[in-house]
C-alpha cells in the first residue's frame, strides 16, 4: 500500500469510527422502545422525499408502530408532516457522511431496527470521495420502483402518504395575494445540471412580458444562482410546502426540489434532461424513470424535455399558462 492509500486508509478508519459511534447511539435509543425502526436517509433531498412518501406504507409492511427519519438538518423540516414518520433527527453534513462510511463498509445495511435508506455502495482509495452505487442500473426500473423494492423492500404500487401540514399552521395571509400573479423557478440543482443560466434569462423575460412577477428559489445552497430579473425567494423547506401552492406556476429543473412540490398542490413544470432533437418536448407518462407524477398526482404537472436547439419553443409551451 503505498503512502497516499495509507493516508486514505487512516481517514478511512477515523470516518468510520465517528460513524459506529452515532449508530451505536441510535441503535441503542431504539432498541429500548420496542416497534420502533429509524431509516437513515444520506444523500440528498429527493432521497429523503421518497422514503418519507412511503413510510406509511412501510411502517404498515412490517407492522412497526414508530418510524424515525434520520436526515441532514436542512432536509429533516421538508419531511416532518409527512404522514408515517413519528419523530426526524437532523443531523449535520459530517455526521451523516460519518454514519454513511460505517454502513457502506460494515454492510449492515438494516439491523438492530435501523435501515439504511439508499443503495448500497462501496469506496475506493482511487476516488476517496465517491460513494459507487453497487446496482446502479437496477434494470431500467423507476425510482420509485427501486425506492419501494429494492431499498425499503415494501411491494411495488405501495400506497404513497399524505403531507399533513398541522393546524394552525399557513403562510401568512398576505402571500395569496402576493403570489397570485408570480411564478416560482427554480434553475438550481445539486444533481441534475445541464440547463444553461441562458435559457433562464430568456424564460424570465418572457414570462415577465406576459405581466407575471418571477421569483427565485434559493436555499442559500453553494450552487443556487439568483436569474438577472428575478426576485430572490429564500425559503426554507416548510416555508416551500406552504407557499408553493399560492404561485401561479412553479418550474424546476427536475431535482429533489420537484419532488417536494408535487407533494403539494402546487401547479409544477417539470424539465428534464436527456431530449432527442426530433421527439415530442411533451413528457409521455412512463416514458420517464424520473417522473414525479410517480408520487400519484397526475393533475397540475407539467412534465417537458429540455433541448438546447429548441429553447424557444420550449419556452413558447411552458410560458402558455
């Protein structure tokens, strides 16, 4: 082994030991509270959705009376309303990247009532900070598919749960008039890029030209990027489950961030990537292993292709509202 793979190695071994640590922790607090199960979610937004979308139907599989979502801090909010899911803990971006090295190198993927919530991986010294997925096809399945199946093992078509927002609890009472003629974008995305900032300048000027203000979805996220024009709307998960829906339109590149929306009432434009030239920009339901209308609303969403030789007629047909 030589000095670099030696050095891995150390960081390695260090990463781990913090992450048996906290797994020891949780393992140890369920453990004393009999019907309870904690799913780890260690990637990003969207990951996270999914598995509270299907907690209900999973807490129902496996007859378990208590679910707990362990999630980084800035998701854990988005997750919290959630039908199935009984109690989040947030936990910061080290942590859970410490709890992921423990579960990708000790394989214990779901034991002493903790599963862990992705596919399973495995690391090299080569590429020290990539997690390689080990079926990273999983033969052409959806997402969901592969989240019900092959991560939370519950039977394919589960029934998806609701958000529950508690009462009492809204956007203020001013937002519904101050949205009502604005419409939310959201060009950022930490996975799915490939969509110039270009052709979000151009969809502004043209939806502002047919008199509707623009805003800017921003997390305060290193890869957000505020479009010239755009009023900046900086949210936090639960401020966008509540707000979202008072916008005349919400478009997202699709991304964690559309997986959210559709989970509420919000009408949503979905682009996605990956268009031929010559084929329809309209998404055909199940054509798409990335559909949101997966999550079960097929109304108020708008799935389409980006093409980069057809902007403006993309923008023509997602403008058209």
């Amino acid at each position: 082994m030589n000095p670099k793979e030696m050095e891995w190695l150390k960081s390695v071994c260090s990463i781990y030991s913090a992450g048996e640590q906290i797994y020891q922790t949780l393992a140890g607090a369920i453990g004393d509270k009999p019907g309870t199960e904690a799913v780890v979610s260690p990637a990003n937004l969207g990951d996270t959705v999914f598995i509270a979308s299907l907690a209900k139907a999973y807490k129902a599989q496996y007859g378990i009376n208590s679910l707990i979502m362990v999630a980084k801090e800035r998701q854990a909010a988005a997750v919290e309303w959630m039908e199935g899911i009984d109690a989040v803990v947030g936990l910061t971006d080290e942590e859970i990247i410490a709890l992921r090295y423990f579960f990708v190198i000790s394989g214990k993927f779901y034991e002493n009532g903790v599963r862990y919530g992705h596919i399973p991986c495995y690391i090299t010294p080569e590429y020290p900070d990539v997690f390689f997925h080990v079926e990273p096809g999983f033969g052409g399945k959806s997402l969901m598919r592969v989240w019900e199946e092959d991560i939370l093992q519950i039977p394919a078509g589960s029934p998806i749960g609701d958000i529950v927002i508690p009462p009492g609890i809204s956007a203020p009472a001013e937002n519904a008039q101050k949205y009502a003629n604005a419409v939310l974008i959201a060009p950022a995305a930490f996975t799915n890029k490939g969509i110039p900032k270009s052709f979000w300048e151009k969809l502004t000027v043209r939806l502002k030209e047919k008199g509707y203000e623009v805003y800017n979805n921003s997390g305060g996220l290193y890869y957000d990027d505020i479009i010239d024009g755009t009023k900046e709307f900086l949210s936090s998960t639960t401020d966008l489950i509540l707000n979202a829906p008072l916008f005349k339109r919400v478009i997202s590149v699709r991304s964690g961030f559309t997986d959210l929306v559709c989970r509420t009432t919000a009408e949503l434009t979905v682009l996605h990537l990956g268009g031929d030239i010559d084929a329809p920009l309209e998404v055909e339901y199940g054509s798409r292993f990335d559909d949101v209308r997966d999550f079960g609303r097929m109304e108020g969403i708008y799935p389409y292709v980006y093409v980069s030789e057809r902007e403006d007629e993309l923008i023509d047909l997602i403008s058209n509202f």
